[in-house]
C-alpha cells in the first residue's frame, strides 16, 4: 500500500473518530438536559401541592380573622395576621418558582438554564427562612387578658421560655439558613427532599456539562 493511500486512510479514520466523538457529546448532552428537565418537572407536584394546601389555609385564617376582629382578643389577633401574612409571603414565592420551573427550557443556552436554577435554589432558601419565622406566633395565638391576670408565676415562667425558644430558634434559623452551612448537618436535614434535591443535582450535572464542553474546546 502507498504511502498516500496510507494517509488518506488514517486521515479518513481521523476524521469517522471525530464524527463519532462529536456524536457521543451531543447525544451526552441531550441525556444530561433531559435529566435536568426529569428533575424540574418531579418538583412542579409538590409545589403546586403546597400553593393549594397554602390558599385554602390563608383563605380559611382571613375569614376567621375577619368574623372574629370584634370579639376576639389582640394576642390572636396579632398572631394570626402575622402567620398568615408570612404564609401569603411564602405562596408568592413558590408561584414565582413555577414560573422559573415552567421557564427553564432544556434547548436554551446552559449559563441561562444555570441562573434559573440558581434563582430557584435561593428562592428555596427564602422560603423556608420566612417560614420558620413563624414559630413564635404558634405560642402566642392563644394568650388572652384572663390568662394573664389570672395565671400563677410557674405558668408565667413556661409560656415565657416556650415563646422566648422559638423566638431565638426563628432568628437563629434565619440567620443561618444559607447556601454556605449546605454540609451541615441541621441543614441536610431541614433541606433534604423533592423541594432541594432536584435542584441540587440539576445544578450539578449542568456544571458537569459546562466543564465538559470547556474541556473539548
């Protein structure tokens, strides 16, 4: 064989290998959007779920609210407008994460895909930092003037550190609920489910994605 047909040979295989290989990343990276897109569309139940369960709650609380303002006492008052006021807060914003779910198309360019998700990841965060702010105003809800005036000190003294422990465990949480103390164990704990995971790994396989590509480059 000659030494041309030896070239054209080996330049022919060259090129087949590249074809192929071009084949296998598009084929890697059509597998990995439709992860992603498995991932996103396992999470629209529960959020539309939550929507569902939280209007009909806030719908309930504000009618209760409304018939009971004349009659009922401030501390109930208080407690339920600020319960259901964070409640709407929390409704809001998992409206705005199906938006970002229903937007985040597969075909469009990754760094896009990436910021919905990382919209949806810090939204995810918010949302349960405004939830648990509401755990003082579950120990609050049911004082009233009789309760007060009438109570003896050991009463005084419990209802005092129950409030006073959700008061600091609302702050501390709220605080500290953050993206940074992901490896921590309390906040594997609290973000461990349908709700985080699916973003979590989401982000991971785009980034595996965008390092591929910068690699073949």
């Amino acid at each position: 064989m000659e030494d041309n047909e030896i070239i054209s040979l080996w330049r022919t295989y060259g090129q087949r290998l590249e074809e192929s290989l071009q084949l296998n990343r598009r084929n890697a990276e059509e597998i990995t959007r439709l992860k992603v897109k498995s991932f996103l569309s396992s999470m629209k139940p529960i959020k539309l779920f939550t929507i569902a369960v939280g209007i009909i709650w806030v719908g309930l609380i504000d009618i209760l609210i409304i018939k009971l303002f004349p009659i009922a006492n401030w501390f109930f008052i208080i407690s339920a407008g600020i319960q259901v006021l964070l409640t709407k807060l929390a409704i809001v914003i998992y409206l705005y994460q199906l938006i970002l779910i229903h937007e985040a198309d597969i075909s469009e360019p990754v760094l896009e895909t990436q910021h919905k998700l990382a919209s949806l990841r810090s939204t995810t965060i918010w949302v349960t930092r405004i939830l648990f702010l509401q755990l003082p105003v579950w120990t609050t809800f049911y004082w009233n003037r009789s309760m007060l005036l009438n109570g003896n000190w050991v009463l005084y003294l419990i209802q005092a550190a129950v409030t006073l422990s959700f008061i600091f465990a609302a702050i501390w949480l709220f605080r500290n609920i953050r993206y940074e103390n992901k490896d921590k164990k309390w906040f594997r704990l609290i973000f461990n489910g349908s709700e985080w995971d699916p973003v979590i790994k989401s982000i991971e396989l785009l980034n595996e994605l965008k390092a591929l590509r910068v690699e073949n480059k």
